[in-house]
C-alpha cells in the first residue's frame, strides 16, 4: 500500500536486540508518519523507494524507438520520405535526453509543478512527435499502416512497462502518442484524443487520490494502535505490575523490561546477552516451580504462570512467570517469548493463611491441625518402624483461676511464656503445639524408652511450675502431663490421642502437677468418671448431697468451740462416695461454685439452731474466693439464717495467694468488713510464703494432718515444724488448730506444743446435722477415745493376688495394707506361722508369714518393709486414683 510504503520509507527500524518498550515515545513526542507528497501521490511518482515522475530507466526507451524505425526503413526501403522519420528519430533523441531530466528529478528538490512540466517535456513530448513521425510516414505511404501500428503498439506497452507503478507516466506515455497519431490524421482528432486522454487522466488521478486518502487514514489508525498499545505495555510495564521478557534460541535475553533489571540491582545492558535462569536464584531453591522451569526452557515447551523466585540479595521476591517458544516462517525455532508479574505479596498473603490454617496466632506454636498432619504422617508411615511416636498431652492447672483474677489478656500473656518454657523443654525432640486454651500437646517421634519419656515429663512440669512475673504480678501454676505410645497405645490418631487424655486425668486425678502414662485399666476409669459426674450433677440438682460437722476442741478446757463443714455424698447404689473422688469432678465441670454456695447457707442454717457460743468453719475455694460476689453471697446467707458473723468462719487455702495481688487484699478486706472470721487451711502444704501473713488478716492457722501424723515417731521433724508454726501464730495473735489427730500420744504432743484447738478422731467422727445437734444437747464438754499410739497406715483396697506355698499357687484378695503387713481374703483356716511368696504385682513378690486367721481371712506380715511413693502410698499397688475406699481414712477431703 502506498501510504504504508511511505511510512516504511521515512522510518529506520531499530536493531532487534536494542528495542525498549518500557521507554516508549509518548503520544506527543512520536515522529509522524511521512505523506509527504500528499494525498494521490502514488497516482503521481509511484510506490517504489526511488519515487519521481519520470522512471530512471525512461532513457532506455530510445533505443527501441529509432530502431524500430530504422527497421522498418530497411524492410520497406522507405526512403522516400525523411522528414517523418526523422521527426521520430528526433523523439527518441530527446528520449534519451530524458536521462539529465531523470538526475535533476533525483537530486533537486521540486515542486509538484514543474515536475510535471519535466515529466511532459521527458516523456510527453518525445512521444508526442514519435507518434506524429511516424503516423506521418504511414500517411505518406512510405511504410505500411500494419507495420508502423506494430512498432507504435511495441513502444507502447514498453512504455507502460518502463513507467508501471507511475500511472501519471504511463497515461502522458500513452495519450501523448496516440494523440500524435490521431494529429496526423485530423488535428480536431487529435485535440480531442489529448482531451479524452487528459480527462482520464484526471479521472484516475481522482480515483487514486480517493484510494490514497483512504490507504492513509487506514495507515494512521493502525500506526495510532501500535502507538497506543506500546504507550499501554509501557505503563504496565512501569507501574511495576507486570513485565516481558524474550530470549534467542540459545536461551540469552534479547529484550527484558527495565524494571526488572531495577529489582534485580543490575544494569539492563548487563542483563540483555545473559542467560534467562540469571534472574533466578534456583541454587537456594528446590521447589517444582523452577524444575519446571528448567524442564520447559530445555524442552522448548509453553509454560504458564509457574513460581520462580528472583534473584535479589536484600529482600526474597517471587514472580509468576508465562513463556512460549517462537518459531520463523520455516518453523525453526527463535527462542522464547512471555510475560511476568510480581508474586511476593500473593504469596506472602497464602504464607499467612497458611500460617494461620497451621500455627497458633497467640503463642506461634503448631494448631491443632497441624498436629493433627504430623501425627497422621507419623503413623501412616510406609515402614513400620517410623511410625513409632509418643504423645504428650498437657494441661495447666490452676490457669483459669489467672484468668477469673488477672483477666484474660494476663492470661494471654502467660500462655505465652508457657510456650518458651515448653519450647525450650523439648528442643528439637520432637514438635510442640498448642490445642487452644490451655492445652497443650507433644509429638516425638521415633522410639524413646519410657525412663526417658518420664525424665523429659518431669523437666516440663517442673519448668511449667517455676513462678512467672506477669503485669507486675507474680503467679505461680502447675502442669499435669498424659503420655501415650504408639503402637503400644493405638495405631490411629485418635486412639492415641484418646488415651493420652485419659492418661491426663489420670495425673490429674492423681494430685496435680505429675505425669502419668496410658494403661488399658484407665478407660474403664473414665467410664466410671463420666458416669459419676453425671450422677453428681443430679445429686447437686435434687438435693443428694449434705453436710457433716466434725468438732473442734479447744486443748485446755476440752469443750467443744465448733464445727467443720465437711461435705458428704451418700449414693444411692454405691453408698458414701469419697470425697476425693468427686471433689476434684465438681472442680473440673465448676460445680464447685453452686456446691459451694449451697454449703454456705446450708451451714448457717444449721448454725442458727446451735449455742451462740459454737462457731462453725466452712471451706472457701479458690474459684469461690475469685468471685466479686462471694461478700454478698456470704452477707445473704448469715442475713437469711439472723446468725452473727463472728460465729461463720470461712476456711481459706494458700493456693489463693498464686495470684497475690490487690483483688486478692481487696477481698480479704470485704470479707473482714462483714464480720467473718479467716482461717488459713492446710497450712504448710502448699505453695507457702510467710510474706502474705504480714497482710492477710487471719485469725487462725490449721495444721495440716500431715504433719501430725508420724509427729510421735522416733527421729520425726514434724514435732518442730508445730512448735514453729505455733510459735508464729502467737506471734501474729493467731489461733491454731491441729488437724487430723487420731490417737492419745498425738494428742498430747499437740497439747505440749501449744495449739489452741484440736479436730480429728480422738474426740469425735463427722456428724450428720441432727447428730450434731444431739451431740450439742448433751454439753460442750468432749472425752478424747482412742489408742494411744497409730499403727501403721493402712490403705483399704480390693486387689487380687497370688500366693505360692509348698509349690502349689493360691488365689487370694487384699483388703488392706500397710508398709509390714496386709489382710488377705480367700484361703481357708491358714496355720499362723505359713509363709507364702506373694505377688503383689507383676515383678513384685514379697515374702509374707502368716500371723493369725480366721476362717477364710489371714493376716500377713512382710519380711521387709514396702517402699511408699511421694503420696505417702504402698508403690507396689499405687494406682491411678485414690485407693481409700473408707470414709474413716479419707473423710477429711473439705468442700474446695
């Protein structure tokens, strides 16, 4: 097309290798496309490079000229007539004159005006008068019309041939001659052949002015896209949001956007010629992404959108790459050519969720989903000795009490620092894991001895239990830990999982702050546990529960000064339930609350029918005291019962002080601004620090029957621990109370030491309220009933064992046991003096003699003493639980 062929004229194309689409022209600054020579132009001096009106080769056409007619003169011999023919040697001579015209044409700048007077006198003229020579001569009759319309017809169409793609040429070629022609014959002939010649001549002049506007507009529109679309690539490429790049079939960059080279730190001349992978780190990655993308590269296969990242030094950046290979008209491959974009916030966006789908937004340990994968992984493992693991399962105690007084941020906090100490703990033994609130979970995999796994459970509880600084406020709580293997324990997650959490409350249940492995027997347990609480909530519901009332002695007078509330709970199938059985389920579910409460006004009420000189002592729980309420629920009760304040004492333990801070003071003084008397309980037994006694204003001391239990043996130091917490009562102008005396012997020692008061089996059991009230009807006065000395502590059981005498192997029952001996069921009329080899568990066997019998009922003594474990239990039959079943030997658990 004309107008394109003039654009590509009036531009230079730019190497290949050299081009920048990111610093387009804008639309402002681009050079225009050249027209020129206007409109119709191509009508005038043609399409080609060399454009005129007059063709370079126009001279050559003499030659045919005179030698036509010097052929036809030789033919004919017509040489009759000279002049016509050499009027048409004359046209040809000035033909070949054309050839200065031609130079002029090519290296002056003209105007269209006198190019075309050139134009007529090169080429119209000379076929003007070749036309009229020899239109003449065939007039004339000196050469023949055939031959002399041969040669004209000849020099015609070489004409047209030489002036072809300049239809300005040709038609003043043709009309020209033609019109001399016809001049011969009629000169009113010929001025009309010029005019028709020049009418169509300005006919397609206009016609092709026509094509040329059209071809123009055309060219602009598209040279406007082109534009347009580069100046579009141009922002897209600067604004950052995406970039091209392209390589040779050797894989070498010929073209990349600048602004890669910017991200890149380097110098884009430096990038164009390196190869395509330069941009990558691919050494520090292994990911698909870049196997792909060396695959592909190498394969000269299209890929889309595959991951890369880039090779920057300062910060980690990814791109999101796209290529196809290029091929030429021969289908010979060029190279590759594609598209990229920026990944890194993309990526780092699912970085996040992912994150947030697998760690713990709080504490950035793994969630409970991501446990739940590894775990999984774990026991799926193709070989079976990789899916050996442990489990451990944790759980804080105390931490809702931190949350109920500190708030939950306060709670956060310490979750957190509880997540360091853990971390630390186990390293990089295995994985640690929060499941949400506070618990928490490990995974170790492989096989650990279960030595190792109890050395590493202690070494958590004990760094879990060390005392923490939270908002200034120093808390201090606890850890209990359930262990489970696999396969020993479960060959599934969730069989493991299961038992690891029945191996918890097994700690749990066992005291708090221990850990304690999965055995087979701890599912029946749990059975029994669900059970149980749903039972303890109907008695709570229906009124199942009641209070007994053990007395208090003052050790001078011997008269009766109060009671202790102690809580009972008579089932209807099992009869007395411990309360260490299901004190510790009302805690857990937070029964404890309303049990609590109901104590309270149960207590006062009671105490409204007693003597106004008797107190009675109600045991507070940590989870009670925490409760804003509890001044109020106290003032309700004493209102409702008209009982004076001073006779409610309110039992305190010293757990209440792991969070020592002004809400703690606070409640103390509300509750001394009723009218209440405090008792510090269980003193000793706890995390105890004399610090708090300065502020807390208790008016008496317990004494936890712990340390009076042994206080008479030879080289016992509980004797000197109660003369030294007597000695700080009197100090602080506290009263104190022994707990838990049993026999004559105990009872003098406390008596000796100073206590003022004196509660526990030498004096009286627990009574129900209406035995209280008997007791009370008879007088204060109280008579201590008892042995003089304890025997050895008894655990009442029901265990199977196994006796081997003489050979043969008996089966027999324990129902209790101390450290020297046991009474044995189920062999009949044993002589005294029989001495059996007995199992009391597997890898346990102890000598015993028989001492008396009666029927089918033995006592036993053991050759050496049994060991006790921390609880102060047999450890060859301590199992998870309490193994006390009588009341007489665990009545003493308190409400709270």
């Amino acid at each position: 097309m004309t107008g394109q062929s003039g654009a590509q004229g009036g531009q230079t194309a730019a190497p290949r290798g050299a081009r920048d689409y990111a610093r387009t022209q804008r639309r402002g600054d681009r050079a225009p496309v050249d027209h020129s020579a206007g409109a119709g132009s191509a009508f005038l001096f043609g399409g080609g490079q060399n454009r005129g009106l007059i063709a370079r080769e126009w001279p050559q056409i003499s030659a045919p000229m005179g030698l036509g007619v010097i052929g036809v003169a030789l033919v004919d011999r017509a040489f009759g007539d000279l002049i016509a023919p050499l009027i048409a040697l004359v046209a040809a001579a000035l033909a070949y004159a054309g050839r200065y015209a031609v130079r002029l044409e090519g290296k002056a700048t003209l105007s269209t005006g006198p190019r075309m007077s050139l134009m007529a006198l090169v080429i119209g003229l000379p076929m003007f008068l070749y036309g009229v020579g020899i239109g003449l001569w065939a007039e004339g009759g000196n050469a023949p019309w055939l031959q002399c319309l041969a040669l004209l017809i000849t020099v015609s169409l070489l004409a047209t041939v030489i002036e072809s793609g300049r239809l300005a040429g040709v038609l003043a070629a043709q009309v020209s001659m033609w019109s001399g022609v016809t001049f011969v014959a009629s000169s009113i002939g010929g001025v009309l052949t010029l005019g028709i010649g020049s009418l169509i001549a300005a006919a397609a002049y206009m016609r092709q002015r026509e094509i040329d506007l059209k071809e123009r507009e055309k060219a602009e529109e598209e040279a406007r896209i082109q534009t347009r679309a580069q100046e579009i690539l141009a922002d897209y490429e600067e604004t950052g949001q995406g970039w091209f790049w392209e390589t040779d079939r050797r894989g070498m960059l010929t073209y990349l956007s600048r602004p890669v080279a910017e991200t890149l730190g380097r110098d884009l001349d430096d990038l164009i010629g390196r190869p395509f992978s330069d941009l990558f780190n691919l050494a520090e990655q292994s990911g698909e992404g870049e196997r792909t993308l060396a695959f592909h590269l190498s394969a000269r296969s299209g890929f889309t959108e595959l991951a890369v990242r880039a090779a920057t030094a300062d910060e980690e950046r990814w791109w999101s790459i796209t290529g196809r290979p290029t091929y030429d008209t021969f289908n010979n491959f060029q190279g590759f050519r594609g598209s990229g974009t920026d990944l890194t916030e993309k990526r780092r966006s699912q970085e996040h969720a992912s994150r947030l789908a697998h760690f713990d937004s709080l504490t950035g340990l793994s969630n409970r989903f991501r446990m739940s994968q590894t775990l999984e992984k774990i026991l799926n493992a193709p070989q079976a000795q990789h899916r050996l693991c442990s489990v451990f399962l944790l759980d804080l105690d105390r931490f809702k009490q931190v949350n109920d007084t500190l708030g939950h941020p306060a709670g956060d906090a310490l979750l957190k620092q509880v997540a360091q100490r853990l971390e630390r703990c186990v390293g990089a033994q295995g994985r640690v894991g929060r499941l949400g609130g506070d618990e928490f979970q490990v995974i170790l995999p492989g096989k650990i001895e279960r030595d190792a796994l109890g050395h590493l459970a202690a070494r958590i509880i004990e760094s879990l239990s060390q005392p923490y600084s939270i908002e200034g406020s120093r808390v201090m709580i606890g850890a209990s830990v359930g262990i489970a293997l696999a396969p020993d324990d479960g060959v599934t997650s969730e069989a493991l999982i299961r038992n690891a959490d029945l191996a918890l409350y097994a700690a749990k249940d066992g005291g708090r702050g221990r850990y304690h492995f999965y055995a087979p027997d701890l599912r029946i347990d749990a059975e029994e546990r669900r059970q149980l609480e749903e039972e303890l909530r109907d008695a709570v519901a229906n009124g199942g529960l009641e209070l007994y009332y053990q007395p208090v002695v003052h050790t001078v007078t011997e008269k009766i000064t109060g009671f202790e509330a102690l809580l009972r709970w008579n089932h209807p199938v099992q009869g007395f339930v411990s309360p260490s059985k299901f004190i510790p389920i009302a805690e857990d579910t937070g029964l404890i609350a309303t049990i609590g409460e109901w104590a309270l006004r149960t207590a006062c009420q009671d105490l409204a029918q007693w003597p106004t000189n008797v107190r009675v002592a109600v045991n507070v729980s940590p989870l009670q005291f925490s409760n804003p309420a509890l001044p109020s629920i106290v003032t309700n009760a004493l209102a409702h019962a008209q009982v004076d304040p001073a006779r409610l004492e309110l039992e305190i333990t010293e757990s209440v002080f792991l969070n020592d801070d002004e809400g703690t003071e606070q409640m103390f003084r509300a509750l001394k601004a009723i009218g209440v008397r405090l008792a510090l309980d269980d003193f000793g037994t706890g995390y105890s620090s004399l610090g708090y006694l300065k502020r807390a204003p208790f008016d008496k001391i317990k004494i936890d029957q712990s340390f009076v239990r042994g206080a008479t043996q030879p080289g016992s130091r509980n004797g000197a621990i109660i003369a030294s917490i007597v000695s700080l009562a009197e100090a602080l102008d506290m009263e104190t109370t022994a707990e838990g005396v049993e026999t004559l012997d105990e009872l003098d020692l406390v008596r000796m030491l100073g206590c003022s008061h004196v509660q526990g089996y030498i004096y009286e059991r627990p009574l129900s309220s209406q035995n209280a009230a008997a007791r009370l009807s008879t007088g204060l006065i109280a008579i201590a009933q008892g042995p003089r000395s304890a025997r050895a502590a008894r655990q009442s059981m029901l265990r199977k064992v196994s006796l081997e005498h003489g050979g043969h192997s008996y089966h027999g029952m324990i129902r209790n046991i101390s450290q020297t001996g046991a009474l044995v069921e189920g062999l009949w009329n044993v002589p005294p003096g029989t001495i059996f080899r007995l199992a009391l568990a597997e890898g346990h066997v102890i000598t015993a003699t028989a001492r008396w019998s009666n029927e089918d009922r033995m006592g036993v003594e053991f050759a050496t003493p049994l060991r006790l474990d921390d609880d102060g239990r047999i450890a060859a039959v301590a199992v998870r639980g309490t193994t006390i079943a009588q009341l007489d030997t665990a009545g003493q658990r308190k409400v709270g």
